[in-house]
C-alpha cells in the first residue's frame, strides 16, 4: 500500500479560521497530522514575544516529536484559511503507515531536517537582530545625557539673575 492509500484512511477534522489547533508547551496528546486544506501558521515564543515561523500549507506533516517522545508541543499552530482539512495520525497509525509505505518514513525525515535547519536559522536571526537592538539601545542610553522632564528641572530664581554687561564674562 502506498502513502495516498494510506493518507485517505486517516480520520479527520474540519477547523476554522482563528482557531488554535494546540499551544506551545501544552502536553501533545500523542498525534501529528497532515494537512490536506487550507493554512495554518507556526508561532514560538521567543525573546517573550509570539513570532511566525512559517506557515504550513497542504501535503504537509506536522507535530511529528508527539509521536516520537511525547513531548510537550514545541510551537503553536493557528488557522488562517478560513477552514482546514486535517488527517490525525496517532502512534498505531504512525507505525501501520510506517510500514506500509516507508517512502512516508523517508519523506517524513527530510522534512523534519530542513524544518529544523530553516527554523534554527530563523531563531538565531531574530535572536540576533535582538542582540543587536539592544547593543544599539545600550550604546546610545550611555552615550546620551538623561532626559529630564519640566518639573525636574531646577529653576534659578530671578532675583539670583544679574545682568552682565556686553563684552564681560563672569
């Protein structure tokens, strides 16, 4: 039997734009899919703020290291066509598939290599375009003079101010 006998006998689910199909970190339940429709998007918590990785678009597995070692979900996936047809794979699934087609094994492999060197790449981007906000944020805070506001500012009493003659210095 081949990978498409095999994708046809997945169960499946139907869910909408905006919905959030797991969060990262959050226990997996055991299951990767495979997206037959529509797009869904890959968020990861990184320097405390949510970013895109990439999208996800149809023919593609996902949510792989569930099946793997059952950990908890190293991303969250999100909607954005405004609905997606999803196959569930859980782990008896995983292993029929796996030998039934083991062109899925190999397909599989490949694209969790690329992902992890596409998304490694992108991490260390942002985290580098982070370090260097903030040697920029550091360089001009310690170059510049503080701000003070109106009310911080002391005032010279005019009685203290004398006029000084033209062409004298104090």
């Amino acid at each position: 039997m081949g990978l498409k006998e095999s994708l046809a006998k997945l169960s499946m689910i139907n869910i909408k734009r905006g919905e959030v199909l797991f969060k990262e970190g959050v226990p997996s339940n055991g299951a990767m899919f495979f997206l037959f429709e529509g797009q869904l998007d890959i968020y990861k918590q990184i320097e405390s703020k949510h970013t895109k990785l990439r999208s996800i678009l149809p023919g593609e597995f996902f949510g792989e290291m569930a099946i793997i070692n059952n950990s908890p979900r190293a991303a969250s996936i999100v909607v954005v066509s405004e609905t997606a047809k999803l196959g569930i794979i859980n782990r008896n699934t995983f292993v029929k598939m796996s030998q039934e087609s083991p062109e899925f094994l190999f397909l599989l492999l490949k694209k969790v290599i690329e992902r992890l060197y596409e998304t490694d790449s992108k991490i260390r981007a942002i985290k580098r375009r982070a370090d260097e906000k903030d040697n920029i944020q550091t360089k001009n805070t310690a170059t510049e003079e503080p701000i003070q506001s109106a009310d911080e500012i002391p005032m010279i009493p005019v009685e203290a101010l004398t006029d000084i003659p033209e062409g004298e210095t104090e």
